[in-house]
C-alpha cells in the first residue's frame, strides 16, 4: 500500500512536471553596429585616478550576505585615507557581486555613496520575496520539476519597483567608478557568466540596453526556486572580432582550466554552439566572484595587463578583499541513521556546490594576485629611462615600492558565539530587522578588526 501511494505521487508529480515547464524569455537585444563601441561609451577608466587599486568581492547567501557587504561599505564610508581628505570609499576601483552580494554591489554601482543612506530601508529591510513561492511542497512540485518554482518576472519586476526602476547597464556604465561585476552562472557551460564586455561581445548583443534587474536576478537564481535566466545569443548580427585571446586561451593546453573553460564557452557563444545560455545562481561555480578578476588578469599578454602601462607605473598599493557571508554547517540528519528528506537532500548538494567553488577560486586569485606583483616589479625595474619617462613615472620613483593585499572579511574571524549566531542567519530574501542590523554591525566590526586592511592602511 504504501509504494502504490509512492508510486502515485510520483506519477502526479511526473505529470505536473510537463504541464507546468517554466519559460523565461529572453530580454537581451542584438547590437547594431560595433559593439565594442557601444559597450565603452561613456565609461571612465576607474584605475587612472590615483595610484592605488582598490577592490572588493561581495558573495552570495540572500540578505544576510547583501546586508554584511553593506556593512562592510558603511565602514570603508568611515575610514580616512592616511594623508589625505577622503574616505576610503572613494578610492574603490572595483566590486564583484554573487547573488545576494550582487544586489548590494549593483545598487551601490548605480546611486554611489547615495546608496549608503537608503538601502537598509528599500532593501534590506523589505520582503523580496514577496509574490514568490519559496516552499518546496506536492504544490509547487510540479513547477519546481518543469524547471523551477519561479520565473523571472516576480523577482525582477520587484527589484524594479524598489531598487533600479527600469536602469540598464547603459545607465549603470555611465556614472563612473567603481566598475562593477555582477555575476551568474552558465549551467551548461559550467563557467561564470559575468555581465560585461566580454560576455556581450560574444553573443552580439548590446549590453547597454540590459535592465540591471534581469543581470541580479539571474546572479540570485537558486536552483529549483528559480527557472534559469535565459540570454540569447545573436553570432550573425555583428563583425566586431573576439579579442585575440579568447581562441588563444581556449585552445592553450597550459592554461589555467579556469582561463581555458571560460574562453572556450566564449568561443562557443560567437560560433553559435550554443543559441540560449541558461543562467541560475553565480554561487554555483564561484561563490566569491573573483572569476572575473582572475581570467582579466591571467587573459593578458603583458606583464601589466589589464592596466595599463601609465597605470602599472603610477600603481603603489593594491587591496583586495573578499566580504564572505558564508553559512555555517546546520540541520540535524547526521544524528540519524534516516534522512536526510528530499528538500533537505536538495539543499544540502546547492550547499556543497557552492561550498566546494570558494576555496579554489580563492586560492587561484591569491596565486594570480602575487604571481602579478612579481610580475609588475619586474617589468618596472627593466624600464629604460625613456620609457619610465614615458609612462609617467615621477622624480626619485622607486620601482619596488609595489605592494598587493589580499584578504577575506567573514563571520568566522568574529568571536565563537557570534559567528554561530550570524551563521544560523538564513539565506533567504526576507529577515527580520534585528538580524538585519546585527549582520550590518558584523560587517563594520569585522572590516575593522581586518588585519589586511590595517596592514594596508599601515602601508599608506
């Protein structure tokens, strides 16, 4: 009796699955004429203005992980630069966004330090997910089979209404610095798909008509709650050649597999091998969002890409630090031999996923990262007189007073009690005030209590 009432459930649920497949239809357009030109309008150069590099990598994990990132800029808000007349906020060069963390690096990219006064209250103090189904049950199991629970459209158009009202990736490039990532994950690719140049190029669309909403939500898109996001592709629109290294790295048999996978799903984007790309939560391949800085970095063919010359030769003092909302271990089916259930099951593969992408992608950023200083030194100090001329370096210049910094900001580098109580936080898009405000105050107390950026502040 009780498997032919299994086995009834199943069939309803099978059934369900194909009556209730989820589209998202794409919103992307296709450029016309040069891309490249389009993508670069109006776009300042964030590294030019002084002769530090600053940037800061925000990671998923809903709310909780959007308001630690808001804490930690709140407190850059209130750090001085030694020797100077502003804040420390004002000299960040670059953010990079995953899930939750994209919210707080894309609404921070558009209104700036303006967003620093209203984002606890449109955001963080709000219920984004209202409107959505965030249950796993026999109802939503047929959507959830067909694809997932929700489309695009709840989720979105409520990002709209409260935060972007409609802004495009035009409006977002044309206020200037920090330059920001926002981050998604190709599922069929397996590679980080992050909102910009490269991507866009690719696919011949044009990325300056791309609501800012669509790039969030499809960077937030949890597997099963959300159907992916799908952009499409238009390889016979546009004659804007691929840059160069792109079929170098893809087909490079010594390339990091990071490089190598990410310029192959590239290539096969402008080949038309793959018409839709299928995007859910970023978190998925890289939790922290340093792809994006990483493959910029290892895709040079100098020694100071991507800056550059007159960057690398004014450049002093490089930070970058990862604000890491991560959770810690829960749920309680390891005390027995049953479990754990389904949705329990579900959840705990999402975790390990995203878990097990953090520590490589870290791991490969600070290799890249002191991989380049050395890099830049020495290149630096084989300058001739002409060219350090050239480049701007100023009178008495010392070619090794270069220095890199980086770090991570997490709960755990707080006390034990509280880490457990912010990592019991849960993930989702609606908490209560009082956890939101004590994830902010984390925020503020564990940048403070950085040893990176005290050493980089020292270094100044």
């Amino acid at each position: 009796m009780r498997w032919s009432k299994y086995l009834g459930a199943m069939a309803v649920s099978v059934w369900l699955a194909g009556c209730a497949s989820v589209h998202n239809t794409p919103v992307n357009e296709p450029a016309h004429g040069s891309v490249v030109d389009q993508l670069h309008l109006g776009f300042k150069d964030v590294a030019d203005e002084d002769d530090l590099l600053i940037g800061l990598a925000f990671s998923g994990g809903g709310t909780r992980a959007a308001a630690f990132s808001f804490g930690v800029l709140s407190e850059f808000d209130a750090i001085p630069v030694p020797r100077a007349h502003d804040k420390l906020i004002d000299r960040l060069d670059f953010i990079s966004g995953v899930s939750g963390g994209s919210v707080t690096a894309a609404y921070y990219g558009l209104k700036k330090k303006a967003a620093l006064t209203d984002f606890r209250e449109r955001f963080l103090l709000q219920n984004a997910e209202e409107g959505l189904q965030t249950t796993l049950s026999l109802a939503t199991m047929g959507r959830a089979l067909g694809g997932g629970i929700n489309d695009s459209q709840g989720f979105t158009r409520w990002l709209d209404t409260n935060l972007f009202h409609g802004a495009t990736y035009g409006d977002f490039r044309a206020v200037g610095p920090p330059r920001v990532w926002i981050n998604a994950s190709d599922i069929y690719n397996r590679v980080p798909f992050v909102f910009g140049a490269t991507a866009f190029t690719a696919i011949c669309s044009d990325l300056t008509k791309f609501p800012l909403s669509n790039a969030v939500a499809a960077s937030a898109a949890v597997p099963v709650a959300f159907a992916p996001i799908v952009v499409k592709a238009y390889p016979d629109t546009c004659t804007d050649p691929l840059p160069q290294w792109i079929t170098r790295s893809a087909h490079d048999r010594n390339a990091s597999p990071m490089l190598r996978s990410f310029a192959g799903a590239i290539l096969r984007y402008r080949e038309g091998k793959v018409p839709f790309i299928k995007l859910l939560d970023g978190g998925l391949v890289d939790n922290y969002g340093l792809s994006g800085f990483t493959i910029s970095r290892e895709s040079s063919d100098t020694p100071y890409g991507p800056l550059t010359p007159h960057q690398a030769v004014k450049l002093r003092r490089s930070m970058f630090l990862v604000v890491d909302a991560k959770a810690g271990l829960s749920g309680d089916w390891v005390r027995t031999v049953d479990g754990p259930s389904g949705v329990d099951l579900v959840k705990a593969a999402i975790d390990t996923t995203i878990d097990s992408s953090v520590g490589a992608s870290y791991t490969a950023f600070e290799r890249t990262m002191d991989d380049w200083q050395s890099s830049l030194v020495k290149w630096r100090c084989g300058l001739s007189a002409a060219d350090r001329a050239r480049f701007g370096a100023p009178p008495g210049w010392n070619c090794r007073d270069l220095k890199f910094f980086v770090g991570r900001v997490g709960f755990d580098q707080l006390d034990p009690a509280r880490a457990a109580e912010l990592g019991n936080v849960p993930t989702r898009f609606h908490l209560p005030p009082q956890q939101v405000d004590s994830v902010i105050a984390a925020g503020r107390d564990v940048l403070r209590a950085s040893p990176t950026m005290r050493d980089f502040l020292k270094s100044l």
